[in-house]
C-alpha cells in the first residue's frame, strides 16, 4: 500500500477551520481530509438522533404499549444513549485526526509537538494561530508556508525562551527516571 503524503495546509484544515483568512480551533475535527468520518456527518448525528429516538419512542404502536410515563422514561434513557455514542464518536474521531496529523506534522516540523499547536494552555507556540492567518493572508505556496512557519516558531521558541528551556529539563527528567 502506498503511503500518503499530506500538504502543511492539508493538515492544518483538519484542526482549523479558515474563514476569510481568521482560523478557529474545530471542536470536532475533520477526518475527511485523511479518508475517514467528516465532522459534518458526526454534526448531522447529533441533530438528528433526538427526533429519530422520539419518532421511535413516540409513534403510535410504541406508545399504545408503553403509556405515557413509560414512554418519556424511555425517551430520555435513549436520547442519553444516543449522545454518549456520539460524543464517544466525537472522541476517537478527534483522537484519530489527531494522530494521523501528527504524524505527518513530523515530516515538516520534527522538533514541534502538534499538540503544543492545538493547546489552549500556555505554550511557547501560543501565538501560532496569528503567524498562521497572517500566512494565510498572503496566500503562500507550500514551501515558502513551511519556511514561514519555521521562522514563526524559532521566533515564538525565543520570545518565550523560558518556558522552551523549563519544558527541555522538564523532559530530560521525565526521560531520567
């Protein structure tokens, strides 16, 4: 089986979404752009299995036999059901993006943990969604967007120099036990 070789820009769609050149974290990632689950299909789920459980619950033969208490009894362990099956979806959907990215993210930023970029702590790559709209902006082709982003992250690695050397000893001991 031959293996894939995704585009910088490919792999960051899948986390981000770009709307005018501003870019937002996806709370449901993108498996598409990998070959697997949209996240529009995972959306559509979650809109459309409360009133698929309630035309289940609900219709008339289900109703005459179960009754009225039963019936919303029933809808609601259901309807609890449902969501935990798409928020498990959710869940390895994203987990599988995420390290499918990754993976790739490495053939073009090895010493850059992807998931620094996806954090909403404090990392020395805080500033990454700024350095990556502005790269959007001017519509950059893939080398010079990977050029660009390499020069964005020695300066995101000086500015918070600190932080970068705290995490290294904070590895090197992890690393030492």
């Amino acid at each position: 089986m031959q293996e894939q070789h995704y585009a910088l820009k490919t792999i960051l769609e899948s986390v981000f979404k770009e709307k005018n050149h501003k870019i937002k974290k996806r709370l449901i990632h993108n498996n598409a752009i990998f070959g697997g689950l949209s996240s529009n299909w995972i959306k559509l789920a979650f809109i459309i299995l409360p009133f698929a459980m309630y035309a289940a619950v609900f219709n008339p033969t289900a109703f005459k036999a179960l009754g009225i208490a039963q019936a919303i009894v029933f809808y609601i362990i259901l309807l609890v059901i449902a969501m935990q099956i798409v928020v498990g979806v959710t869940y390895f959907n994203n987990k599988k993006v995420v390290k499918t990215a990754m993976q790739e993210w490495e053939k073009y930023f090895p010493n850059i943990d992807f998931k620094m970029i996806l954090s909403s702590g404090v990392t020395p790559y805080v500033d990454f969604k700024k350095h990556y709209e502005s790269a959007l902006h001017e519509n950059l082709d893939e080398e010079t967007m990977k050029k660009r982003l390499a020069d964005a992250f020695k300066e995101m690695e000086e500015e918070n120099s600190i932080l970068v050397e705290a995490m290294k000893r904070d590895k090197e001991k992890r690393e030492g036990k």
